[in-house]
C-alpha cells in the first residue's frame, strides 16, 4: 500500500505548455534534496502558460502525478506549482517603519515588508511575490539582514511580482480538480533561478533566462538579490510551428525533427548532412539537408535572443550583469544556442542544469527540469520559514510583552 506524505516530503508540479512534469523529494537531514519520483505527460489544454481547456490540463497534471505517485511509492496530497504567462509584471517598492532607537527585531522586518507591500494592486491582481533587496536604518544604507541593528526608522526596498487573478484561478482549479493542494504559487522564473544559479553569479550579476515551448521567463539579479522580472510570450512552439509550415510536416514530427536534428547557427551544421522528412496526407518523405533546416531555424532563434536582450537593456541593469546570461529550459538546450546568444547579447553565456540533486539525479539534471527542481527547492525554504514561524510564535507570552514594551507598541 503506498505511504502517505511525511513532513519532509516536497512536490512540484511544473504545468508547461508542451509538458506537465511532477517531482517528489525529500529532504535529507543534510539539507540536500533526494529525488524519489518522477512523472512526465504531455501537456494538453495549456497555451502560453494560460489554461485554454480546463479538462485536458486536469487529465495531464493527473497522468504526470500518478506517474510520480507510482515510482516514490507514496500519495501526494499538496503541491507547489508554477505560473507564468504575459500577465506577469514586476515593481519595485519601498515601505518604512519607526524602530525608536530600539534594536531591529523579526518582527520590525515583518512590519517593514508589511508596509512596501501595502501599496494599492488593481482588483483583478494579485501579489504572487515579495521579495527583500536591501534595507536602510537611518542613513546606513545596502543592509542585508538588519535584525539586531539599532537606528531610529528602517526603510525597505522590495521586489513585487503580481500575475492576473483569473489566470492564477484557473491553473489552481486545474490541480484542486486532482484533490491536490496548492502550497504556494510561486513565478517560473523565479522557481528556476533556485535550481540553476549560483550565489557568486547572483551576487555578480546574473539574467537567467528559462526558454520554455510557450514563454521565455527572464529574472535578473544583481547584489545577490532580484531585480527585474519579465515574460516574453513567444518561445519555441514558434520554431517548431516555421518547420511545420516551411517543410510542410505534422507538427508532431516538426518537433521530433527539432530536437534531434535542429541547430540554432547554420555555420555550424555540414552541407552534407541529410534527414528524412516525414509527409503529410500518407505522401512519401523527403529527404532534405540540416543546412536548409538550420536556415529555417536560425532567424527564429534570432528574433527570440533579441527579444530577451531588448528586456535585458530595457531593465537598465545590463551594466550589472558581470556574469552574463544564464539559459535554461528546454528550447535553451539546442545545438548553437548558446553560441547564437553570446553573438547576439555580447556576453557570457552558459547553459544552466539543476544543481545540487541527489537520487533521480541523471534523470533530472537536464534544462528541462529546472522550474520542477526549483519548486521543490521553494518548498524547502517555504518549510523552514514556517518552522521558524513556528518557534517565534511557541515563546512565552510575558517575553512577548516585554519586547513589545521595549518597541514602544503599548
């Protein structure tokens, strides 16, 4: 009989648009992450990270959840899952607090945040994300973590995200439908940057980019915390659609013939390569060079890096980007891609993988399964914050009081 959830137990559940991929992890006591079960479906129903058709997202998130079940062994009940989609949008906040020369507590950084985050959001919004990137006590700015600093006021700035409300709806129905839970709905971008960069990058100055079939998410770090966030709504189903059409092929098989046998920069594919084209309506398949393919391909690929480069300087913060440009996902993983984008962004580039994995780790170091791996990595730190939570809230009530006299609050 399969085991139920234990408390150590995170899953994700990462709804593409071409695919709906479930992930079951434990934490380790050393604060790894083991990757017990994977499920992978075809995603049917979603369209530029937006539910067009309720019941086949239902019927996919369920395939790729049952999946997972039987290989962990277990049943899940509650997931972390994704959003994206152009109805993402970013701001950056400020919110301040008094602190009465009195020393910073949690509890002035949760009013502080608090405070940023009370700014007016239209009704049919909602806020998905507040995130701290630095706070100022007095005149003493670029604080990290102020908690025990002393000072008068306390400023903090924050990064916002917010997304559409019938859009986040939508997505939630489509996994409470499959008697799931939904702990948190948390950015794609965002879940990927976890999975993928490195603190030194982030601290440098990083844009990771997540290519997926329906959307290209953007985050851009710089200091070690986010900074501007982005969705461009065009990704690779647009160059799996120009094969289709140019070659005139299903578009089942335009896809095979992308992954295996597209390259991003034609200079890099020999004259003399052949592939076989399958027809459509029962007519025989052709035989036709990578080359040509490879010219189909490349002024795609062209128009997708500039349209990330043009968010990239459009932010403001391309001079902060000492690490370059990190891509990830799916359509990322391309022969020439990452050369193409070096060309074109005029800076390093590299190809991102989920690092810091154990298990199923050769099955899921892949670009594909970045957002997947950075909701179980949100979902160990959800967890943790809600231990510590926990343990601020269990101190004596007398204690509390007398810290509250101490901040002035009575």
């Amino acid at each position: 009989m399969a085991k139920s959830e234990t408390d150590n137990m995170i899953v994700s559940l990462d709804v593409g648009t071409s695919q709906v991929t479930a992930l079951i992890g434990e934490i380790l006591p050393d604060g790894d992450i083991n990757v017990i079960g994977v499920g992978v479906t075809a995603a049917r129903g979603m369209d530029k990270g937006g539910v067009n058709d309720l019941n086949l997202v239902v019927q996919s998130i369920q395939r790729a959840v049952n999946e997972a079940e039987l290989m962990a062994d277990c049943r899940v009940s509650a997931v972390y899952l994704n959003i994206s989609g152009r109805h993402i949008s970013c701001q950056n906040e400020n919110g301040m607090v008094p602190i009465n020369d009195a020393e910073v507590t949690q509890d002035d950084v949760d009013s502080v945040i608090h405070a940023a985050k009370s700014v007016p959001v239209a009704q049919e919004r909602r806020i998905l994300h507040v995130l701290p990137q630095e706070f100022v006590i007095d005149s003493q700015e670029s604080i990290k973590s102020p908690v025990g600093m002393s000072g008068v006021r306390m400023e903090a700035r924050v990064h916002m995200i917010t997304c559409a409300n019938d859009m986040a709806r939508n997505i939630v129905k489509a996994v409470e439908r499959c008697d799931l839970k939904v702990e948190r709905l948390v950015f794609s971008a965002l879940a990927s940057s976890l999975a993928v960069l490195t603190e030194d990058e982030k601290e440098l100055g990083v844009a990771l980019v997540d290519m997926g079939a329906g959307t290209i998410d953007i985050s851009i770090f710089a200091g070690g915390v986010l900074r501007h966030t982005a969705v461009i709504p065009v990704a690779g189903n647009q160059v799996t659609n120009d094969i289709a059409k140019i070659f005139r092929t299903p578009l089942s098989h335009a896809e095979e013939i992308k992954v295996q046998y597209a390259c991003a920069l034609r200079q890099m594919v020999s004259m003399e390569d052949n592939i076989e084209v399958p027809s459509v309506g029962g007519r025989p398949a052709r035989s036709m060079s990578r080359h040509t393919l490879a010219e189909v391909v490349e002024p795609r690929y062209q128009e997708l890096f500039e349209l990330v480069r043009d968010q990239i300087y459009g932010s403001g913060l391309e001079e902060q980007i000492a690490a370059g440009v990190v891509l990830t996902g799916g359509t990322a993983k391309m022969e020439g891609a990452i050369e193409f984008a070096e060309e074109i962004f005029q800076m390093p580039v590299r190809l991102g993988t989920p690092i810091g994995i154990q298990g199923l780790s050769d099955y899921v170091s892949d670009p594909t399964y970045a957002t997947s791996i950075g909701l179980l990595r949100f979902g160990q730190l959800d967890l943790n914050e809600q231990q510590e939570e926990r343990q601020r809230s269990q101190k004596p009530h007398w204690i509390q009081r007398i810290q509250s006299w101490f901040r002035g609050e009575f």
